[in-house]
C-alpha cells in the first residue's frame, strides 16, 4: 500500500507478542500486540470510516516503539503494507523477552497466576512457549531508563509531518523525556495515557512534571485515586487540580461507566456513557483503543467531548473482539452508528 502523504498521526508505546486467554471465544496465541498497536489499529479503523469524506490529502500515522528481538520483523513489514510507519520502531538486543500474557476470569477480571490451570478450565492447552515466562517483577525507578526507554535519537524523521501523538501506558522515562522533543519538531496536540507505575501518591511529583505538557490526560479512575492517596474523594475534584499542572483536558475512564470529561479551558464537566457491549469478549487494550479513537475524533472537531465519543464508539468495539488487528476488520458504518447512540446519552453536570 502507498503511505499516505502526511504522517498526522504518532502512536508511541510497547510493542508485544501477545497471547491472550479471552473472556470468551478460544486463545489468541503469540499475535502482534502492545498498547501502541491498540491504539493505532483504533485510529485507523477510524480512519477507514472516514476515507474520502474530506478533501485533504490521506493522512496516515506511525509507530514510535522499541521492542525485543523476538518481535517478528516480518509483523512490522505486515504494519509497512498497512500503509503504516514503522520506521520509528526499534528491535533491541536489550530487551530479551516481549511477550505479554493475559488470562481473564468469567466476569474479565486479569488473572496474574495460575495460567496453565485456567487454561485447563477451559479445554485448551497451555502454550509450550509460555512454560519459562514469568511474570514481570518489580518495577525499576520511574526516573531511570530502560531498555524500553525511547530517546531523543530514536524520533523517526517523519515525526516532522506529525501534528498529534499519544503516549500509552509505558516507560515512565519516556513519557517525561519525550514530549518535549517531539513539541520542539511541530508537534501540536499530545495526549497521555499514564503509567501506573508513577500513578501513585509518593509519585505525585514525578507525575505531575511528566503530565504538564500534555494537552489532554486520560487516567483511569483507579489511576487518579491512587495519585492522590484517598486523601481526596471528589473525582471532579482531582481533575480540575490535575487541569491546574497545565492539562487542557482530563479524560477520567470508568469502564462500564463511561468516561468524566473535564475541558479545564471552558471549567466544564461532562458525563459521557459506555456503549453496552453485546458480546463482550477481550478488555485487552480497550483503554488504548479509546485514546486512538479519542486522537481521530480531537482532529477532527478539537472538542474534547467529540473527542472521547469517538473513543468510547471504537473501545465498544475492541472489547467484542480478540487482538488489536481484529478492529481492522470492523464493518463499514458500525463506528458512526454507535456515535449516534452515544451522543444522546451525554450530559453535562
């Protein structure tokens, strides 16, 4: 496929090989993955929707990544025909391991031990290759790098075209370094999806340095709870001081509740609802699918209530499949209809 003329878009974050038990439906084993891919697969399913609506040039995106060696590169040249721009991601001898395993209960819940047992439960065998992975162990200090770390040397020469990147959950260092090389090269808009890892009380200083030259923040609920400690209950409340660090905008996801939207500009509050999925099957990545359709619809309109509706319509659909390329095959259609139904739900408070 020929790459678009303008890169608009960038999707910085891990790249994985993943192996998913689902909530329903058989495993998905060893298939492209990461927050990133997520994002990106949610983007350009809007994209497609949208394709020949305007009279601008085709806009693309690309990935901004580094991963481990044992991440196909014959996956990435599959991205590159996708129209994608996977120069910027890198394979790294330091990184020896990108698997990322997700097993889920009846009711979606992550289940952290137990794999082969779960497995078992439910009439599959456990995968031989996943006999020696471990879960991952402590964190390394927020403020040091890894081998995930992205810097300033590994910006893609694209990035030049690109006028609005997200972040997903990741290294830390890299959502602090980051952001600004990417403002001094044209970029325009910068969503973040935190990392839990500074997402906590004793962090809170470290997070607010990384969120200030953010234009919007899409924390979970969990996430912004944590940050301040349960020394403040009001989740407005959380938002507007998160706004006060510089943040344009706080997008606060609540699952099967929908998402708060806070637009410190306007110091207006908005309840936007879930789309009830019918045939729930996957979280994996719904947070991520939400950002990549919230980027598509903050292009398009610079609302932030626009722009999560779009995120909510695209995440509604990555719950009811397995695996961040299936969103590629949504139907013609689906994504606008499930705007509709979703704008008559919101509210403002």
């Amino acid at each position: 496929m020929t790459v678009p003329k303008w890169t608009r878009f960038a999707l910085v974050g891990p790249l994985m090989r993943e192996y998913i038990l689902p909530v329903r439906g058989r495993p998905a084993l060893d298939i492209p993955g990461g927050e990133a891919l997520y994002a990106a697969a949610a983007l350009a399913t809007w994209l497609a929707s949208k394709a020949g609506d305007t009279g601008e040039p085709k806009e693309g995106l690309g990935l901004m990544a580094r991963t481990g060696m044992d991440f196909p590169q014959a996956w990435l040249d599959d991205l590159a025909r996708l129209g994608w721009r996977v120069e910027g991601v890198r394979r790294v001898p330091d990184i020896a391991d990108s698997r990322r395993v997700r097993v889920y209960d009846a009711q979606g819940n992550p289940v952290l031990a137990g794999w082969a047992r779960r497995f078992a439960e439910r009439g599959y065998a456990f995968p031989p290759d996943l006999a020696d992975h471990e879960m991952p162990g402590p964190r390394t200090p927020v403020s040091r790098p890894t081998p995930w770390t992205l810097l300033e040397r590994d910006v893609p020469d694209w990035i030049v075209e690109t006028r609005l990147a997200h972040f997903t959950p990741g290294d830390p260092l890299t959502h602090h370094l980051l952001p600004s090389v990417l403002r001094s090269r044209g970029v325009l808009t910068l969503t973040l999806d935190p990392d839990a890892a500074y997402m906590t009380a004793p962090h809170q200083t470290f997070a607010r340095e990384v969120m200030q030259p953010f234009t919007v923040v899409q924390p979970s609920e969990e996430e912004l709870r944590t940050l301040f400690g349960g020394v403040r209950e009001d989740l407005w409340g959380m938002s507007e001081e998160v706004a006060t660090w510089g943040v344009s905008v706080i997008a606060v996801k609540r699952g099967n509740q929908g998402v708060w939207v806070y637009d410190g500009k306007a110091r207006a509050r908005w309840v936007l609802p879930a789309y009830g999925a019918a045939r729930f099957r996957d979280p994996t990545g719904a947070g991520s699918a939400f950002a990549g359709g919230f980027l598509y619809g903050w292009h398009r309109t610079e609302d932030p209530v626009e722009a999560a509706l779009h995120g909510l319509a695209v995440a509604s659909v990555a719950v009811e499949t397995v695996g961040a390329l299936s969103l590629l095959e949504t139907l013609p259609g689906l994504l606008p209809a499930r705007l509709e139904v979703l704008r008559e739900g919101v509210r403002r408070v």
